[in-house]
C-alpha cells in the first residue's frame, strides 16, 4: 500500500511525500543520509533521526520511537509499536513543533480485496497476565519487602541531602539584612501566559527601573511576537501588561558559536555541553504603570570581587515538579538561599575576574525560577538565575517517551553576572559583544574546531573520490568581506557572491567554515550563462545550509565561476571562504602496443642517469596479451580503455630515484 505523507506545520509545510510500497521504513529526521522525511539541518526541534513509521508483514503502518523524542499522533503521546490508520495525525518535538498527517492507501495484491475489519485478540501474554494473579501474589510479596528495604534506604539519603541543604540556607541567610530581603521580595513579578482560557508560570521578572523588568533571553524570546498572550502579575496580583521585550545579542550569538567548538574522538566532533550564555533581557511595560520597589546592581568593584563561598539568595517562582503550580498566579515567589561554588567564563573554565560571567551557585532551581534576581550579601544584585543542572528520568505514568526533569542532588545551578542586563539596559551590548568576540576566539584554541575536522574529511573525500593528492588552498574571502547582515527578528534570505577562475583538466573544491555558528550554504553558478553547476560526482545536487558547507566542480573549457554563500538567518553570519584544487590524473606517455619496443631505449639511459622505470608494469609490457594496459601514476585505470575501445596501450611513468 501507498503512503502520503502531508506537512500540516513546520517548515515543510504544504508539502507532500509519497511512499510506495517498496518503502518498508520512513524516518522522520535531519540526517540527510538516513532520513526519508527530511526537515532542515538547523531545525533543532526535530532530532537527527526522531522517530521512524515502520510496515509490518502485514502491510500495516507502526510507531517506531528512538529514544525519549517527543512523538504525538491524534493529540496524544505515542508509544512504541502503536498502529498508524489513515488521516492520524502527528506532532514532534513539541505540543506546537511540526505536524503532518498521513493517507494510507488501500494495498491492491493481485486484485485480492481489502480485509474486513477483523475482532481484536487477546494475546498469551495478557491471558497469562491474568492467570499468574494468584500465584504472583505471594512472590509480590517478597518483592514488596525488597523494595520497601530500598525505598528506606533511598529515603534516608534524600532525609540527609535536604538536611544538609537546610542547614547551608539557615547559615547562609544569616548572613542578609530582613530588609534587603524584603525589598527582594516586593520587587520580584511572574510571568505568565495566557494558555487556552486558563493562566500558566512562564518564569520571574523583576524591576529595576521605570517600566523595564530583568529576566533570561530564553524567557524574552518566548514572548517576542507574543506579546498579547503573555502578561505579569505583580506582588500585590496586579496584571500589567507587556510593551515590548529585547534580549541580549550575546544570547544567539554564544548559542550558535558554542556548537563549532568541541571535542573529537575517533574522528568524530561532539560541540561542547555548555549552558546558553548571556541569558538576559529586558521586558518593557508602559512607564506610566508604578514600579513601586526595584533592585540596585552591585557595582563593577563588587561583582569582580565575588569568590567561592559567597553568600547568595534568591526570589522566584518555581513551578515545575511542585505542588501548586496551578496557582502560582496567586501565590506568592518563593525565597532560598545558598553560595557561590565557582566563578567562570561563558566556556566554564577559569578566567580573569572580568570575564568571569558565569557564577555557579547552590539555590536550588526548577522550571518557573528563570530571570529570578540573585543577590549578595550587600542586597544589591549580581546575576539573573537562568538554569541548573538536572536528572532525566522517563515518566512512567506517561507514553513511552514523555520524560520529566529533576534538579540534580550535585546543587550546581547557574546566573548571569549583572554587568551583561546593564550594557543591555545602557545600549552598549553590541560595543561590548565585540570585544568578546574576540575574547571567544582566544579561548577556543584550546578545543577542537568544526571546521579543523570538516576539512580533513574533505580532503580525504576528493582522495577516494577523484584519485588525487594533496591540494592547493585559496582563500577566496575572509574578515569584513565575509559577513551575512542577519534580519533582526525576522528571517531574512541574504548572499554574498565571488568569483573564481576554473580550468579544464583540474578538479575544484569549495568549502565555507562558519565562524559564527550560522548555518550557510554555498551555490556555484556560470557567469556567462548563470546556469547553477555542480560536478556529476557530487550526490548533492543543491545547496544545503551547514557549518561547513562544500560544493565541487570540474569543466572542460575555462570558466568564471560565481561563488555564491548565502543563508536565511536572524541574525549576522561571519565565515571563510577556501577554494581547493587538485590536478586530475592522466598518462604521462603513451605507447602503441607495436612500439613496446621502445620502451627498453627509454629504460636504458633513464637508469643510467639515476632515474628508475615504473614501479609496476601491466601484463601487455610483459609481452602477456590484456583488454586494458593503461598505468596511470601506478594506478589502473580501466575506465579511459578497455576491449572494444581502442587498440591496448601503456603509460611509461618515470620517477626520479630516492
């Protein structure tokens, strides 16, 4: 049977696919070479390889999941193994990620006619299921004893870590004026969302001046564009509405070039596990609304100054996993209290005292504490709390896949020094980006880079596949010449575009490294006759957006060539272009086979001045008859003669000696 696959949402929407019956698996992924359903590269919703729809013997369609990726069809979680009937419909990655819905064709088989609808059977196992409950009853015993000894044991180690945890809070609130806390308290704002006819905590906002609140970038781009839905509630259960919102440059910024930086193992590059640095915006409401209490930043000299062992504490309100998250609306932010366990840069290793943006802290932290305050023992602020580290445990009383985040018992969650919300608040963001920049650059030679390993593998590519050797390297653009202006908060289609000189009788390589982490793409087109050209050895035919992009090309006749690097992205691209180029192979003499007789007069004064004859000789120099006696630098090449072609002949390579 025929299946149809319909894009509802997402970036394959209105598209359709159809899958014959020779198909027997369709994954739904971003791995290019193993996905059916392709969805772009960058489109981080979907994962590499999220799930497959499977056929079975019989010609029906099943769920098949990878991992805890989130599948939903008909509007509820899947679990593996669960038929697919026509028109379900599907979501992944999210309750609002892509959707599709599927038309499942009638199988025609030898005009055989379709199965009725057949009873449902119930299987051995359910049926044994139902006859060991007896038996079973006395073994569940046992069992439960076992358990009960382990959940005593599991119990008293949670008793003494929140214990532990009590203590280093009562200690470290002592350490804090009851009316700093207060003033914390009164400042501090929910933000919610207006989520079909009931209200739910998104995260935790707090003033700092007229009409403008602190909180993470990952809270204000939720809302961006959304304005409407989402609004605050005050510490009095005012609803204020929400203006407008900014967030830090640094935030997509650090997101993508975090992911060209990393680690390689046995060949393959895994981008550093790091948080999302310059986590901080801004929310702006209408300035006539009172802000009656807001919070003070600790001054430069203070915030360069914090150790290890800090005092901290911290208002917000946490919602996720905890009782009473449906009336967080109305419930007031909750205070916790902890230390500063250590001070790092956005890479999370040591640094100077001025690029220690990051301070790791012991407050515990769950979903709905996001943009809360941290403040020091002077009252005055010195990071927005922005995450933590958590355990991933698989929901049991949900489908296969759901899964649910615990904060993790090591207490190591995370902020964002203050200095970063006040450049933003000041307009020196992007001044100061700049300069860190910079800074990143420095710091990431101490890690593997994308590209470093994307070339290797590029080069190793045109080795096996045009039999050639090391290449000559051009640097085509680089620096001011290799920028893409993104779209601010919009996406926006933008190219940069280069010419090149190309050659018969050579073979060329283009290859872009991504700087900046934004994906880009390379086309290549005739100046002349702006036909788009690829080499035919290049299974991709199209421009793909990647980190390190390539395309390839050979020509019989001299060409200019544009170079086009181009992408659709929100913010700015930087990059280097390399053109590569590698002579291709061909004899270097030819010789009839009538004239092999030559080949001894060659030989002769080649050795007697220090040079040596071929390494190998094919069987027709031996005076052995052969369809093809071509050497080409040492290498058969069968595909340039063969039986039938043209009369055998042989290249006489010469090396000189050692």
């Amino acid at each position: 049977m025929t299946i149809t696959i319909i894009h509802t949402h997402g970036p394959l929407k209105g598209q359709k696919e159809l899958f014959d019956d020779g198909v027997h698996a369709i994954l739904f992924g971003r791995d290019r070479e193993a996905s059916q359903v392709l969805y772009p590269p960058e489109y981080d919703v979907v994962g590499r390889r999220h799930f497959e729809l499977r056929r079975t013997r019989a010609g029906d369609y099943t769920v098949e999941l990878f991992g805890t990726r989130y599948v939903e069809m008909n509007g509820k979680p899947v679990d593996n193994g669960t038929p697919v009937t026509s028109g379900s419909t599907f979501r992944l990655g999210r309750k609002d990620g892509p959707g599709f819905e599927v038309e499942i064709g009638a199988p025609s088989v030898q005009g055989l006619p379709v199965t009725a609808d057949q009873r449902k059977m119930t299987t051995s196992s359910a049926r044994l299921g139902r006859n060991v409950g007896i038996g079973g009853g006395l073994l569940a015993l046992v069992f439960a004893g076992v358990v009960g000894y382990l959940w005593t044991i599991q119990t008293n180690l949670t008793e003494e870590i929140a214990l532990a945890r009590a203590e280093a809070a009562e200690r470290a609130e002592k350490e804090f004026r009851q009316a700093d806390l207060e003033t914390l308290q009164d400042a501090v704002y929910l933000v919610a969302r207006n989520d079909g006819g009931g209200v739910e905590a998104e995260g935790t906002a707090w003033a700092f001046a007229p009409g403008k609140l602190a909180t993470n970038a990952h809270v204000t781009e939720a809302i961006k564009g959304h304005e409407g839905e989402f609004f605050l509630v005050g510490p009095d259960g005012d609803k204020i509405e929400i203006e407008n919102v900014i967030s830090h440059p640094g935030y997509p910024a650090f997101k993508s070039y975090k992911s060209t930086q990393g680690t390689t193992r046995w060949g393959e590059f895994t981008p550093l596990d790091l948080i999302n640095e310059y986590d901080v915006g801004i929310i702006e409401i209408e300035p006539s609304v009172n802000l009656p209490t807001t919070l003070s930043f600790a001054s430069p000299e203070e915030l360069e100054a914090l150790t290890p062992g800090t005092p901290v504490g911290s208002v917000g309100f946490p919602v996720e996993g905890l009782a009473g998250s449906d009336t967080a609306p109305k419930a007031p932010a909750q205070l916790r209290f902890g230390y500063i366990s250590a001070l790092t840069d956005v890479f999370m290793v040591r640094a100077e005292p001025e690029h220690r943006l990051l301070i790791q802290h012991s407050v515990p932290v769950t979903g709905g504490v996001s943009g809360s305050p941290l403040i020091g023992p002077s009252g005055k602020v010195i990071g927005i709390v922005n995450g933590g580290n958590t355990t991933v445990f698989k929901d049991k009383t949900e489908a296969m896949n759901a899964k649910v985040r615990v904060p993790s018992a090591a207490l190591i969650n995370f902020a964002q020094r203050v200095d970063l919300l006040s450049e933003l608040e000041k307009g020196e963001a992007d001044e100061a980006l700049a300069e860190d920049k910079t800074y990143w650059e420095a710091q990431g030679a101490q890690f593997d880079d994308y590209f470093d390993v994307a070339v290797q593998d590029f080069v190793k590519l045109a080795k096996s596949r045009y039999e050639v050797d090391e290449p000559k390297e051009t640097l085509i653009a680089g620096g001011i010449d290799a920028k893409l202006a993104g779209g601010g908060d919009r996406l926006k289609l933008v190219s940069n575009t280069y010419t090149y000189e190309v050659k018969p009788g050579k073979i060329y390589g283009f290859i872009a490294d991504s700087k900046s982490g934004v994906p880009i793409g390379i086309n290549l087109k005739d100046r002349s006759t702006s036909k788009f050209l690829r080499d035919a050895k290049d299974p991709r035919q199209t421009s793909e957006l990647e980190l390190a992009p390539t395309a390839w090309i050979t020509t019989d006749k001299p060409t200019t060539v544009e170079v086009i690097v181009w992408s659709l992205v929100d913010q700015p691209a930087d990059y280097e272009l390399y053109a590569y180029e590698w002579p291709e192979l061909r004899p270097l003499l030819t010789l009839a086979p009538e004239r092999l007789g030559d080949v001894a007069e060659i030989a002769g004064p080649a050795r007697r001045s220090g040079a040596s004859m071929s390494r190998t000789m094919s069987p027709i120099a031996r005076g052995m008859p052969s369809p093809c006696a071509c050497l080409c630098q040492n290498r058969p090449r069968p595909a340039r003669c063969g039986p039938g072609t043209a009369p055998p002949q042989i290249s006489a390579i010469i090396w000189p000696s050692a």
